[in-house]
C-alpha cells in the first residue's frame, strides 16, 4: 500500500514537473528576440539646446521589450568625465534633472531572453543662462531716495541678457499698493526718460523678460522725490540787531523755514553768512547747518553783519534773510 502511495506521488510529480518545463519553452519560443530590433530616440532632438535643468526623455516603445535601460554621461561616451544615470525603466519616457553641462545619451531595449544594442547617442547642451527667473534687476540711476527739482528724469539699470524687453513702471505715492500707477511700459534698452513730471513723490521698479519665457525678478523698488518749491526764508533769532557781544565764540539762532505744507517733504539745510559789510561782497564765513544754531569763532573789536539762506535736497534755494548786525568786543 506504501509502495503504490509513493509511486503515485512520483508520478505527478514527473508530470507536473513536465508541465512546468513545457511551459518555460513556450516561452522562451514565443517571447520576441529583440537582438535585431532598435530604439529609435525621440526627444530631446541630437545636438538641441535646452534651457531648464529637468528635461524628459522619449523614444518609440518597442515590440517585445519588457524594459528599457538608458544611460547619460557628460561629456560623451568616448570622453566620458561622469556616468550621471544607468537606469532600467519599464516606460518609453523618464525626466531626469541634470546640472548645465554638455552631455550624450543612448537607450536599449530589454526582456527576460534578449536585448538590443544601445541607440546611437544623442547630444544634449544644458544652458540655463537664458533662465532670467533667478537674477534681479539693479538699478543704476536715479539713487534710491533721490530727490531733485528737474522734471525731466532719465531712469537706468544694468542689462540682463538675453532679454526681449524690460517692463518699467512708475507708481506716484510713497506706498506701493496704494499708489497711482503713472507709466507701464515695456522697454527694448536698458534706459528710460519721462518729461515734464509733476511735483510729487514716486516708486519705481523694473522687471526683465525674454522669450524663453522666462522673467526675471522686479527690481528693488526705488523712491523719487520731484519737488520744485523753494524754502521758506528763515527768520533770526539771536543775537539781536545791533547786540554787542562780548564772546568772541558767538551763538548764531534762527528759525528755519516751515516746508510742511509744500507738496514734497525734502530735506531742508541752511547756510549761514558772516561778512564785515551789509552787502557781504566780502565774506569771512560760510558754513552749513542742519539745525537751528551755528557757533563761528570771530576777531574781537569788529563789527559783523550775518544772514541765513535755507536750500533743500533737490536742489531748491530760498531766500536769503534779512541781514542782521552785531559787534565783538
């Protein structure tokens, strides 16, 4: 009883065995022998030059493979510096992200009894210099926080390449999401000149763009100041007219010019005159102050004559106060 159990055993054994053999031929017969076949690449095109980092890619499936291996190297195959991928993928497609640089790449078909010859490599340039979306504008002229009293301005910045053309905007107001836009052009050079501006603070800004496409980042937002108005003349305060003095480092006070209501806010200095006649043809000193008061060291036993003239930052003078006299014993 034994003895039949065991043959019986055996038996399926062999035939499952068989079963599995036959299946394994099948196979192998039916299975398409790709040593003859072909990858034929798609993109990127032989010799194309990108511009993005990342690139996908293609070639034609073809019948039978199962996978596909690619390879890139930079510079080529036969001057190979870097092995950069060697993958094996079951798609006709794979993106890979590849610094700028010359490169080659080729593809072979695969399956489980057979394998093509690689493609015929492919040349690959990377350059990302075209890419403006990382550098920034600067810009050259009017300064920052520039304030001048012409109405003519010429506006400047250094030149990105390659760029189709510069877009400038000019916005009147000190806050940039409140403030009127004035002027919103697209620009061919790396110089822009607007007339006859009116008085008034402005911001300004000026962005890149190719046709990549590619845009850079705007520039840094720059302030101007067109103020036309001219100072107030100031009024003296000490030492009185005709004060007989006998410090011979005298205190000169005055009160300057109240420009809160001009249409601008420029900063305002004063220049202070000494002379030794009224009509100051000969003036000893000359100086400028930022504040209310101006120490000047004179000869005793003299008699002096002063004055004070207010100017601001864009170029604007004032009036010159009347004259006062005093004398250094």
């Amino acid at each position: 009883m034994l003895d039949y159990i065991f043959r019986t055993l055996q038996s399926r054994w062999y035939i499952g065995f068989g079963a599995m053999l036959m299946f394994i031929s099948c196979t192998e017969v039916f299975e398409t022998n790709l040593s003859k076949a072909s990858v034929n690449l798609l993109v990127p095109a032989n010799n194309d030059t990108v511009v993005t980092n990342t690139n996908t890619f293609k070639w034609q499936e073809v019948e039978g493979a199962d996978k596909y291996h690619i390879q890139i190297v930079a510079p080529s195959f036969d001057q190979m510096s870097s092995f950069l991928v060697d993958s094996s993928i079951d798609k006709s497609s794979e993106s890979f992200t590849l610094s700028p640089g010359k490169y080659q790449w080729r593809v072979k078909a695969t399956n489980h009894g057979s394998q093509s010859d690689y493609s015929f490599p492919r040349n690959l340039f990377i350059d990302t210099s075209s890419i403006l979306t990382t550098k920034q504008l600067i810009i050259s002229v009017p300064s920052d926080q520039f304030a001048t009293n012409s109405t003519n301005i010429d506006f400047e910045w250094n030149p990105l390449n390659p760029v189709e053309f510069y877009r400038f905007e000019l916005r009147k107001g000190t806050d940039w999401n409140t403030a009127q836009t004035i002027n919103n052009s697209q620009v061919s050079t790396n110089k822009f000149t607007i007339v006859d501006m009116k008085e008034g603070d402005y911001l300004w800004e000026v962005q890149a763009q190719n046709n990549v496409p590619s845009i850079s980042k705007s520039s840094a937002r720059f302030r101007l100041s067109i103020d036309t108005t001219r100072p107030l003349v100031p009024t003296l305060t000490s030492p009185q007219y005709a004060a007989s003095l006998s410090d011979s480092a005298v205190a000169l006070k005055w009160t300057s010019s109240d420009n809160s209501s001009a249409p601008v806010q420029t900063q305002i200095f004063d220049s202070v005159f000494v002379g030794i006649d009224s009509s100051f043809v000969a003036s000893i000193y000359k100086g400028k102050a930022n504040e209310d008061k101006h120490v000047v060291h004179l000869k005793r036993n003299k008699l002096y004559y002063w004055w004070i003239r207010s100017a601001d930052k864009a170029g604007n003078v004032g009036g010159h106060s009347a004259a006062r006299k005093f004398t250094v014993n």
